[in-house]
C-alpha cells in the first residue's frame, strides 16, 4: 500500500457512505497469477446475498432439476440440492437456532463463525484480519477486465462438488460472485482516494 495515510483516507470515506459504492480495484494478482481490474459493489449485506440465493433456489427447483437432467443423476441432484439448501437455512436461521447447532458442532456454523471472528469490521466493505494485520474489501463483483490471463489448472472435483456448481450457477447464485480482496499488489479507489 502506498501509506498509511491513504488507508485512514479510505476508511474515514467508506465510514461516511450510506448504502452501497462502487469499489475500482486496479492490478489484482490473485493467489494463482491471473492480474485483473475490477469493479465491485460494496456495502451489500452478505446476508441478503444469501437470502437471494435461498429464494432463488426455492424458486427455481423444477427448473434446475430439468436443466441438471442430462448431466447428473436424479438422486445426486437432489443430494446436491438438498445440501445447498440446509447450508443456507443454517445461515440465515435465527441467533437462538444458531446457538444450538453450535451447541451441536455444527460443521457450517463452525465455519461460519471462524470467518467472522477472523476479522475486526472497520466499515461496509472493508475489514482488517486480526492475524495478518491485511486490509480485505469486499462485495459483489459487477465488472472484471482481466490484463495478464492464466491458464487455470483443471480440478478434479468430486461429481456432487460439480453438481452443487452446476445447481448455484442454474439458480444464478449471487454469493459466487461475493468476492473478497487482500492488497498487496493492488491500488484501490474509492470515493476518490487511491491506496
């Protein structure tokens, strides 16, 4: 980052935003090399991110089911399926429902609250990680304009791992598209400030 100075900058100007803004993000290296720009939305509650995404799955299960047809089984999709759907009920229950699964050691609970308690909330869409001191904004990603492409290994996922991508792409999953940034190598701006 170019100071410390410009952080405070940008965290002072995101305290003041009300709703969502527009986050440029310029030279992103990601962990496998491929540099991007890119321009997200910051600001978006992730539990309305998931909420979405529940509806949408509710919404559309006839139609993910035909479109899925004639490329998985009918019973590993709805395993598929029905994992996908208590994944997101577990986190989008009540703090009461959570607290028993956590009484429980509930795997998705666990999980979820690790990632949480791994960082302190400066402001909506930027929070600091308590071990490596990095500065993660995050949000919706709304536009990527890749400068230095990679060729992506291929995964050898398990067929209910490509099932459950195939049904969140079908029921347009906006929490794939929830991205986090750690900078290192990148600039951000933000209501003006670069960093």
């Amino acid at each position: 980052m170019k100071n410390l100075d410009n952080v405070l900058d940008l965290i002072l100007s995101a305290k003041t935003i009300k709703g969502t803004s527009f986050v440029g993000v310029r030279n992103y290296t990601n962990a496998q090399g491929e540099v991007s720009n890119q321009t997200m939305i910051a600001g978006i509650s992730y539990e309305r991110v998931l909420l979405n995404d529940f509806n949408s799955l509710v919404e559309n299960k006839v139609e993910i089911f035909k479109a899925l047809a004639n490329k998985f089984s009918a019973e590993l999709i709805e395993k598929a399926y029905t994992e996908l759907f208590v994944s997101l009920e577990k986190r989008l229950s009540s703090e009461e429902v959570k607290e028993v699964l956590r009484r429980e050691n509930d795997a998705t609970i666990l999980r979820s609250d690790a990632q949480i308690d791994a960082y302190i909330h400066i402001t909506k869409g930027v929070k600091l990680h308590k071990d490596t001191n990095q500065i993660h904004v995050f949000g919706l990603v709304a536009k990527k304009t890749v400068l230095v492409p990679i060729e992506y290994k291929q995964t050898n996922s398990r067929e209910l791992t490509l099932c459950k991508n195939a049904i969140q792409k079908a029921a347009n999953f906006r929490q794939a598209k929830y991205r986090t940034y750690i900078f290192n190598k990148a600039e951000v701006k933000l209501q003006g400030i670069t960093i």
